[in-house]
C-alpha cells in the first residue's frame, strides 16, 4: 500500500495490526508486525526486521517455533537475505505441514518502508518477494505500506500486477468522508458552521493535515471563538473562506508554515536564531534526546528551559514521550530540511525568514558538541573500578556505576560523534586530533561499559574516511 506522506498509511496500517490483534469479533490472526521509523535506531534498520518478526510468529505459532529451534542462527546476522531464508523461510515450510487445517493465515504488517535508512526498503521488499514468489509462504500474508517509490512499484509489478493498493487511487469522496468522521469527533464546537467545511477542504485529503491542524487549535482547552480565531491565522475565516498565503504551497507544507509563524513569529532575530538552533539539533540527532541531552548539545552553557520552551511552542508537532522528544510525522523534519519548503517563511512583521535547517552545518556543531563533552567528562577508570584484574561480569554494582559515571549526553556523545562528522564536510581536524592523542583509550574503555566496542572499529575508520575527505576538498 503506497500513498504520499501524510496520507494515512500507518494510521491504516496500524488500524488493521489492532483490528487483527485480538479485537472483539474478529479474528486473532495478526502474526507479527514492524513499524519502520527514522526515529529510533532499532526500527530504521533493515537487519532488525527479519529477527523481530521471527520472534513475534514464533510465540504465536508452537510448530514455526520448534523449526525455528532446529535453524543456524549465527549465520544470518546482519545479513538480510539469510536471516529471511535461514530464519522466517525454511523454518516456516519445515512447520506448514503442522498448521492445523482451516485456520486463517496469520498476517504480518510492515509499515513505512521509506523510512529505513540508506534505501533498505526496496532491497528488503525485494528479498521477500523473492522469497515469497519461490516458496510461496502458505499461510502467511503480508500488509506493507510506503510513500509512493519508483523502484519500489516496478519491483512489485515485476512479480504481480496487483500487488500495490495506492491511496491516491482512492475515492476522494471516501477520503473526506473519513477525514470529516476524524475532524468531528475532535472538534465538535465547529460542527455545522461553516469555517468546518473550509478546514476540509484545507486538508486536501491528507490525514497529517487533520491531525496537525486539531493540535494546533486545541493546545489546551479552547473556546469556539478560541478556535475560529487560530483557524482564521491559518487563513480560513469564519464565513467559510479560505486565505491562501501561498499559492505554490502544499496544504501541509502551508500548515506547518503558520505553526512555525505561531510559535516564533513575534521574536526578535536572535531570540528567532537561538530557537531555530534549538529545533534544529532536536531534528539533527541520531537518535532520539531528551531536552536536556539536547541542551549540552546545543552549547556549552546548556539550556534545558529553552530546549523545553521550543517543544511546548511546536506542540503541533513535536511532543516528549519517555523524556525523549519525537515528531508526530516525518513530513515534519522532511520539510524542515527542504530549503524549496521552509526557506521562506513570512515572519509576523511582512520579513521573509529562512526556517530551514542546513544539515551539514548543524551536524558541525553536533560534532565539536561530541568532542567538547567527551574531552570534558571521559577520563581514566571512569566508573572508579578497584581492580583491573576483575571481569565486568564479576563487579556487583557495574550497572549502577556506569549510570552513575556515563551520563545521558556522554553516553551520545560517545555512540554518535562519528555519524556526525560524516555529515559535514567542514574541517574538524583540531578536534579529531585532540580527541586521538587524549582521549581516544578512554572512549575506547566508556563503549566498552556501553556495551558498544564492536562499533569502535567501524568509527574509527568512518573517523579516517572524513579526514581524507576534507583533505581532499580543502
């Protein structure tokens, strides 16, 4: 299923994962599922697919298990392909003969393919057509949604020619009906009048649209007045008419235009240029932060208070879920990385204001950001041991010292200083420097607590690469 962003995949793609999960009346059939998102390292990884499903159907299906017992695990690590055969493939057909007879297939959903990182989407639809086309997977179905992909459609035509359901293909009549149900049950002090039917028709079809305008108008409880009066800053006014103040902008991308223009219009510019650093390096993380972690990034006199009044400004679309700050949707940090979409925003005075954020500068900073806490912070024993002679499985209370002695904003520092200097291409080679002579032994000791020296290695090399690349270009 494919459809542009914000269209409602996943909102779709989750409806049927509940509906198929033990749902009153219907069938309890949902095998396994995967959310791809870009926002944490464990679901943005092709290799993490395979292994999650595997574990899901295998506690839904005793003779899939038992096969499953019998497989080479080891060979399969990381590699997609053979943890598809060796893992879901084989295992599956030694366990069909097993299934009882007449019982539905069990159905497995991947959503949002688009967002695994480096293209992974359409090599693993890919290994799973190919599988599935040689196999054939009895009792098994697949739901798997992404934006619209050329490679991605011609794969799925190369095998069937009605494999694909796209939302564009929709009825548009069917769209509105939906996003009218949805818009509605949230504001129902605006049924009937008239600025509702233009709000709809704002929305374009798009769901993000619905769900980001119904946070913009209801931060906190709002009045009916409360609301035509931010609905009307949006352009649509209470008789009914719509206010276009671009007419070359999507609906969603004007949408977000006026969140930014709420949120930081009336600032002067370098109140407007700390906030825009401030939502540029909550965008530009690896993984993600909370504010404060996000502060000691942002500079070196941190500023949590400001880190925090960013994310409640954005309440449309950013929010903070086990004190770690998420985006509602992808479309949001797409468009603030877009230079054509948010470079020019029209700030509350008639100035026109870049709002759009230059990854590679901000990955710069997130790199010396990196150095300065890990050449503040990393030291010798840093979680005070007594012996060296001592395995880390033989001290009591490891854990607590590493809590204790690696903090959150170290911790990140150590895992992602690499990532970020392979963004940019600004030369940092005082601060690599530094690091190697000083501190390298030390880092090497933290992953190692972190339980993340295999990645020593690979950073180190990424480390080299960057410097050849600078030497290169200056």
């Amino acid at each position: 299923m494919v459809g542009q962003a914000g269209s409602g995949k996943s909102t779709i793609a989750y409806s049927v994962a509940h509906h198929f999960d033990g749902e009153e009346d219907a069938p309890e059939i949902l095998g396994a599922n995967f959310f791809c998102s870009r926002q944490f390292e464990e679901t943005k990884q092709k290799k993490d697919i395979i292994p999650t499903i595997v574990d899901q159907l295998a506690h839904k299906s005793q003779p899939y298990a038992n096969a499953l017992l019998k497989a080479d695990k080891f060979k399969s690590v990381n590699i997609t392909s053979k943890q598809m055969k060796d893992l879901l493939v084989d295992p599956w057909m030694q366990s069909v003969s097993e299934h009882h007879a007449g019982v539905p297939p069990f159905l497995v959903v991947v959503d949002a393919l688009d967002e695994i990182e480096d293209r992974g989407g359409p090599a693993f639809l890919e290994e799973l057509l190919r599988m599935a086309d040689k196999s054939h997977l009895p009792g098994l179905k697949f739901l798997i949604t992404s934006r619209p992909d050329a490679d991605l459609a011609k794969l799925c035509s190369s095998f069937t020619s009605d494999a694909i359901c796209a939302l564009y293909d929709v009825p548009t009549d069917t769209v509105k009906a939906d996003i009218a149900a949805y818009l509605h049950a949230k504001l129902p002090k605006l049924r009937g009048m008239p600025v509702f039917n233009s709000l709809m028709h704002q929305a374009d079809g798009l769901f993000i649209f619905a769900a980001t305008a119904v946070r913009y108008l209801t931060p906190r409880k709002t009045t009916q007045r409360e609301q035509i009066r931010l609905l009307g800053e949006l352009g649509i006014h209470a008789h009914g008419s719509t206010v276009s103040r671009n007419t070359t902008a999507s609906p969603i991308d004007a949408l977000y235009k006026q969140v930014l223009i709420t949120a930081f219009g009336d600032l002067n510019d370098n109140m407007l240029q700390d906030r825009l650093y401030a939502l540029h390096t909550l965008l530009c993380t690896q993984e993600r932060v909370s504010t404060s972690v996000a502060g000691e990034l942002l500079s070196d006199d941190p500023d949590e208070e400001l880190m925090d009044m960013v994310v409640d400004e954005l309440h449309a679309v950013l929010y903070v879920k086990e004190d770690r700050v998420l985006w509602y949707h992808a479309s949001f940090p797409d468009f603030i990385f877009s230079q054509a979409r948010s470079g020019s925003v029209l700030h509350s005075d008639s100035r026109v204001v870049d709002m759009h954020c230059e990854e590679a500068i901000v990955h710069a900073r997130l790199a010396r950001s990196c150095f300065r806490i890990m050449k503040c912070q990393l030291r010798f024993n840093i979680c005070d041991l007594s012996s060296s002679f001592l395995l880390d499985s033989e001290v009591p209370d490891l854990k607590q010292r590493i809590q204790a002695n690696i903090g959150d904003s170290l911790r990140y520092s150590c895992l992602h200083w690499a990532h970020h200097l392979a963004q940019t291409s600004s030369d940092e080679r005082t601060e690599i420097r530094e690091f190697l002579q000083l501190k390298v032994l030390f880092w090497i000791e933290a992953m190692n607590l972190l339980d993340s020296r295999a990645r020593c290695t690979p950073m180190l090399q990424q480390a080299r690469e960057c410097i050849l690349k600078v030497r290169i270009l200056h």
